[in-house]
C-alpha cells in the first residue's frame, strides 16, 4: 500500500475528525516504522557478503601466488583513503624465505588506547593443487573487516583507535607447527613488541570461520576470560546465545602471539564447517556456504563488544 493510499484508506475505517484520524495516521506511521529503525541498528552482512565476494572472485591467494598479488593489490586500492599501512616482512618457511605482507588500517579515536581487530586473508599454499578460494576461511572475515571499517570511517572514534588487520601467513607452508605458521601475527606482535606500541592495545580480538551458514562459535579456551565476557553480553543483548560458545576448545591461531605478549586477546573462530568438517580446507570452501546472516550477527557482536570494552 502506498502513504498516499494510507492517509485516504485511515479516515474511512475510524470516521473521526480530521484532526484526530491525520493524528491517527501518524501513530500509524510511526508503528510502521519501528520495526525499520531497529534492524537499521543491524549491522550489514551484506555488504560484508558482497566484499567477500569480490574477494573469492580474485581466485586462490597462497603466498608467492599471482592471486596473492591480486589480493594484496585488492586490498591496498579498497583503503587507499585510509590510514593503511603495509607491514612487509619475509618469513623463514619450509620452501625458504617467503616474502609476505600484513594490512593495517589504522581509525583514530579519542581515547589512548588501541583495539585490534583481525583477520587472515592468504588461502594455504599445501592447497594449492585444488583451486582452494577459502570463502569462508580467509575471505569471509576480509569482508567482514571491510564493512566494519565503512561504520568506522570519516570520524574520530568516541572511544579508543580501532586498527582492523589482515594477516597474511596464518596458514602453514607444509605442516601445521608453532614455527610453520601465524607468520604474519608473529610478526606484528614480535614488532608492536619492539616500537613499544604492543602496551597501548588493550584488546586483540580475531575473527576467523565465522562467515560460516551454520555459524557455532567455540569458546577458545585460551583466550582472556574478560574478554570472553564481554563478547558473551554482546550476543546476548542481540539474542544470538545460540550462536556462541555452545562448545569449547583449544585453537592455536593469530591471536596466540598477542596473548603470549600479554595482551588480552580473544579468538571467535567457528571451526566446525559443515558435516564432520568436511569444508575445512577443502575445495568445498565456497561462497555458497557463507550467510549475510552470519557476517551480521558477526558484525553486531563485534561493534557491541567494542561499546563495551570502551566502557569498560
Ligand atoms: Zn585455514
């Protein structure tokens, strides 16, 4: 129905006065209204969506690969406005050294204080052979990271600075170990460890798996209990309960190197992907297993727990 169809069908039901019935359409109005206002408030898992697939269409991105190039390229022309900067190192790996880049992009807030939220975006150089994209393990979070940084742009932030940071190197070279591994992580930790700036982040928070359709995220049990917390209120102001730490476990990912330094950190990692697993690191690893939905409820999680840690 349109307004204007409204305004005309209002009066003929409630035969009031004028007065009254435009009175009465504009509670109309306003009730037809507040269901919008509030998903307004949602954050957009499409938009996040929409990034990811842009993301998957450059292709498998395995470190040394012509995709990872792109995907760098991809990366450094979507922040070319911002504060970005590209944290260049070279790894010792099992097929030597191995020239990779981590992105920080870096929105300034009023507090003194940073909080770190992260993903990675390389796909596994073992996987290489079977056009592996990592839709959701990878590229999911990338766009994620992407429309979070839309809400974060072009103001200065009420609470502490938010550097969004995209790893590369997460994935092993051969076979998974502390040293074949979280290349990129260790890196960083390892340097904000040196220019003094790992003390300023008073919160690491990683996502990784989470654009998965069937979205379970794990309780890493590693991960600062605080924070935790915080993300657990998070869910639940928004009802989202049922999607959060319905189990628990131990992971080792990109934000053990942070921890290790001391800096809270929280890994929110869904690490069981479709029947017994059978997506992870397989070529099933497509976008038509990821959900606007997930990325939303990923979104509103992540903004809230920001809210909190700033007021905390
Ligand atoms: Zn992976």
């Amino acid at each position: 129905m349109s307004p204007l169809a409204m305004r005309n069908w209002v009066p003929q039901v409630w035969p009031l006065r004028p007065g009254k019935a435009r009175n009465l359409t504009l509670l109309f109005f306003l009730l037809l209204l507040a269901p919008l206002t509030l998903c307004a408030q949602h954050f957009n898992g499409d938009k996040a969506l929409n990034y990811a697939r842009e993301f998957v269409a450059i292709g498998p991105r395995w470190p040394t690969s012509p995709g990872h190039l792109k995907a760098e390229q991809f990366l450094r022309d979507h922040f070319k406005h911002d504060n970005v900067e590209e944290d260049t190192f070279t790894a010792n790996t099992p097929i030597g050294p191995v020239a990779m880049r981590n992105f920080i992009v870096r929105f300034p807030g009023k507090k003194d204080g940073v909080i770190v939220l992260s993903t990675h975006y390389e796909t596994n150089y073992p996987l290489r052979t079977i056009n592996f994209v990592g839709a959701n393990d990878g590229a999911s979070t990338t766009g994620l990271l992407m429309a979070i940084a839309d809400q974060l742009r072009g103001k200065t932030l009420d609470g502490y600075s938010i550097w969004l940071v995209f790893f590369d190197g997460e994935e092993a070279i051969q076979t998974w170990s502390a040293s074949d591994s979280t290349y990129g992580s260790r890196h960083l930790a390892a340097k904000c460890g040196r220019d003094g700036t790992l003390g300023k982040i008073k919160a690491f928070m990683l996502a990784d798996m989470i654009g998965d359709k069937d979205l379970d995220i794990e309780r890493e049990t590693r991960s600062t209990g605080w924070l935790v917390d915080l993300v657990r209120q998070a869910a639940h102001k928004y009802g989202y309960d049922r999607y959060f730490f319905q189990t628990e476990e131990a992971v080792e990912d990109d934000h053990l190197a942070f921890l290790d330094r001391g800096v809270p950190s929280i890994d929110v990692i869904d690490l069981d992907y479709g029947p017994n697993n059978s997506y992870h690191h397989t070529a099933q690893d497509t976008l038509d297993k990821v959900s606007a939905h997930s990325l939303t409820i990923d979104g509103d999680v992540f903004l809230e727990t920001i809210k909190e840690i700033n007021q905390r």
